[in-house]
C-alpha cells in the first residue's frame, strides 16, 4: 500500500531490533523493511531500500553518532531519522538533532510513543520525547552560571542510589536494564563532577536534590 510508511531499524543488540519490529509491525500502517547491525550496512542499502523512517540507536561499538545521521541522510536525503537511545544528556540531543535527526526517544518509552514518534517524524515534524523536553526548559529556566539540570529519569536514579540501592535494585524499581542504569549513573557522577557515588548520594542530600 503507497500509504505505509517503510522503516528501517539499526541497532547492535538483534534483540532490540527484533522487539522494535515487532511492535511496529503490529501497527497497519508502518513497515519494517529491513533491520541492520550497524550503520555502514545500512547506508550502504538505504538508497535502494528508499525507507521514510530510520530507527537509529546512538551508542554503538563502531561508527560515530553524528556521521553516522550524516551519512545516512547523503545516502538517501528524503530519509527522516529517530534517535532511538537510552540516553539524554543534553549536549547529545543537540548535537544529533544539528545534524539531521527528526527526532529522538528514549528506550523507556512505551510502544504506543515509538509508533507515534515513527509516524510524526515520518511527516517531517520534530517529535522529543517528554524527558528530553523537560531537561531543555531546565536548562533554559537555569540562572547563569549553574551546573546543567538533572533530567527527571536520572533525579529518580539519583533518589535511588541517595536511598542505598544497589544498580540491580535501582533496574528493578524503574523497570530498565543493569546496563541502562549503569549509563545513568555514570551520566551523572560527570554531570556533578564526581566519582563515587557515595559522594555523589551526600552531595545530593546536602544539596537538597533527593530527599530521604
């Protein structure tokens, strides 16, 4: 049908790809037409694929995040690209989004948020997932000179780790990955200019960031 949206997934982990197909493919009007491992492969294919949608993962063994948006838009400029990553650090949406990126989103997001954001960034209208938004008008609303906001997934980390949990424990009560979690911890050990997370647990209290 002329009106489906064709989408292509890249991600290093099959399962991620094989979960993202599924879900899309339960929708009547999107397309998974291919999935890849890596971005070369997919910009290789991109032009004879001739996708609307790619659903990219940023953090990748090979290949930098930033060329890799760029190549895939040289390969095939009509190609609309949704950052699909389990981070937000502020420094990165903008760096992605300058260079092409229609839209980004989160890996906690619900199923019914990836089909929406595939759909909207597929018009080309800019979808932010709700995290990232808020961690933008933080930064705007903070006064000069004061160290960049917390998004609110890693204030809940934070809360967390302030309460003596453990990484495992903290995945468990937020219903991410050990891994995705150690990516938020160590978000936020930089952001706060720390190592351990001990410190980083006073810190906060000291602060007034978490409350116990």
């Amino acid at each position: 049908m002329s009106d489906r949206i064709a989408v292509i997934l890249i991600d290093d982990h099959a399962v991620v790809r094989e979960g993202l197909r599924a879900v899309l493919e339960e929708e009547d009007d999107l397309d998974v037409v291919a999935d890849f491992a890596n971005a070369r492969d997919a910009i290789a294919a991109v032009a004879a694929l001739r996708p609307r949608v790619a659903v990219l993962d940023l953090k990748m063994p090979a290949g930098d995040p930033v060329q890799n948006i760029r190549g895939l838009r040289a390969a095939w400029p009509s190609l609309e690209i949704l950052v699909f990553t389990s981070f937000a650090e502020d420094s990165v949406v903008r760096e992605v989004l300058a260079a092409g990126a229609t839209g980004y989103l989160l890996k906690d997001a619900l199923s019914g948020d990836l089909a929406a954001a595939v759909r909207q960034v597929a018009g080309g209208v800019p979808w932010l997932d709700a995290t990232v938004q808020r961690q933008l008008v933080a930064r705007l609303r903070a006064p000069a000179g004061e160290d960049i906001a917390l998004t609110a997934r890693e204030h809940s980390v934070l809360q967390l780790i302030a309460q003596g949990l453990s990484n495992k424990a903290i995945a468990r009560e937020l219903s991410l990955t050990e891994g995705t979690v150690k990516g938020y911890v160590s978000q936020i050990l930089q952001k706060m200019g720390i190592t351990d997370r001990t410190q980083a647990a006073m810190h906060a209290v000291r602060k007034g960031l978490v409350r116990l």
